[in-house]
C-alpha cells in the first residue's frame, strides 16, 4: 500500500500543479491579479483540508462527488452528463467489487466510523457505473479511440481485481494524469523543459509540505493511515483544482480557441 500510495502521489499530484500557470495563461494576468487568483486558489485548498479537520465525513462525500465529476470529464464521447459522471464514479465505485472491505477500511480511515454506510452506498451504485463505463468504451472505440478505449477497459479490470489504493495509483497515474499533463503542456508550449519540470516539482512539493505542517500541527486530526493521509491531500488540491478547471473552460474555451489553438481541439484544462 505504501509503494502505491508513494506512486498516485509522485505521479499523479503535478497534474494540477499548472493550473495558475494556465489561468495566467488565458487571462493575461497581471501581477496584482495573479496574486489574487493564487491566494483564492489556496484559500480553498486550506478550507478543504480544514474540513477534514472539523468535518471529515462531508469532506469524504465532497472528495467523492468531486473525483466523480472530474474523471467523468476525460468521457467527452459521451453526450449525456449522467453518463459521463456514472462513467467517472466507476474508477470510485469499482474497487467495492472486488474489495468491498479494503474500501469500506480506507473511506474510515479517512473520515470516521459513520463512513462505512458512504461505503456501501457507492457499493450499491457500483454496478451501474461499471455498466456504463462499458458502454463509454464502446462507443469510444466505435469512434475509432482505440487507445483510450482499450487503456481505459485495462484500468477498469485493474480497479476490480487490484487492491483499491494499487488500481487507483495505476489509473491515476498512467491514465487519467498523462492525459492532463500532456493538455496543459500544449497550452504552456512556450515554457522551457526545465520551467515545466521546476513548475510541476516545486508546486506539487509545496502542497506535500503544507500538509505535512497541518500534520504537525494536529496529529490526531488527520487520517489513521499513510494511504488515507494520502488522499487527503490529494482532496484538498482536487478541490480547486477542478473549481478553476471549470471556471476557465466555461469562461475562456470559446475565446482561445478561436485564437490560439484548432478549432477542433479547445482548451482542455482539468
């Protein structure tokens, strides 16, 4: 569990670590504006990890509907919005399946007690996510994505016969992160190699360390394991992290697109 954990960490938290990067990107922001748009940044990820702190079971349900609507978002073959979250509570709900009591353990460990019933209610969910997954696959590679089709139908299994935090780590990592990253470098194509690198290390370093000081400064507070801690902070930064995602492609899509990149492509920020 702790090589996994090390791995969804190190692997999958730079994903995020370019979203001001690319609002600053898309606004042409100044310094005075950008200051102010990292410090909101930063005030939801410290609320969110606050809530685990003083409210860990609505923070779990939050991380939850968050991580459902984000990975919901990689399915844009999708037209139905039902089926696009349906489509990304699979990668949650599926680990229920084939280990209903290492994920009942973990969603505890994360929260309390009471988390066992959210346990079970994505268990009883987790059917018609795998269902719908399946058909997201199909019409991806009926639509000729051929690779997404068959990576996803791959991670899918993983998320059934693996151990939860190992079949996350590997769908984190080696699906849904590159995906991401590889958007956000094509926005950012002017950024040096060693900008890009130094951007992604330094802010994702900086998230790890700020919740190592929040660890510190109230060791009981927090989750009851390494893999629990893990997601946690994983949470606090996925907060916001989608909040600007959104924001940016409702507010900036149509503009940039226009302008900057093909027409066919948009700007994917997630």
């Amino acid at each position: 569990m702790i090589a996994a954990t090390v791995v969804f960490i190190g692997g999958g938290l730079p994903h995020g670590a370019y979203d001001i990067a690319l609002l600053r990107r898309a606004l042409a922001l100044d310094r005075s504006a950008l200051a102010l748009a990292v410090g909101g940044y930063v005030a939801v990820a410290i609320a969110m990890a606050a809530m685990w702190f003083t409210a860990p079971l609505l923070a779990l349900v939050l991380f939850l509907a968050v991580a459902t609507v984000h990975f919901g978002e990689d399915w844009a073959m999708l037209d139905e919005p039902f089926l696009r979250v349906a489509a990304g509570a699979a990668v949650i709900a599926a680990p229920t399946i084939g280990h209903p009591a290492a994920v009942t353990a973990l969603f505890v460990a994360m929260s309390d007690g009471r988390a066992a019933t959210i346990a079970r209610i994505v268990a009883a969910a987790a059917p018609v996510a795998v269902l719908v997954t399946a058909v997201g696959i199909a019409v991806a590679w009926r639509e000729k994505s051929h690779a997404w089709a068959g990576a996803t139908a791959l991670c899918l299994i993983l998320l059934l016969i693996l151990p939860p935090v190992a079949g996350f780590a590997l769908f984190f990592v080696f699906l849904h992160s590159p995906r991401h990253i590889a958007e956000a470098r094509s926005a950012l194509g002017d950024m040096t190699r060693a900008r890009w690198f130094a951007t992604g290390a330094l802010l994702s370093g900086a998230a790890i360390v700020g919740w190592w000081g929040l660890e510190m400064l109230s060791p009981k507070a927090i989750g009851a394991t390494i893999a629990a801690r893990a997601f946690q902070l994983l949470a606090s930064v996925a907060v916001p992290h989608l909040l600007l995602s959104r924001w940016l492609n409702a507010r900036v899509n149509r503009p940039v697109a226009a302008h900057a990149i093909p027409a066919h492509q948009g700007l994917q920020i997630k």
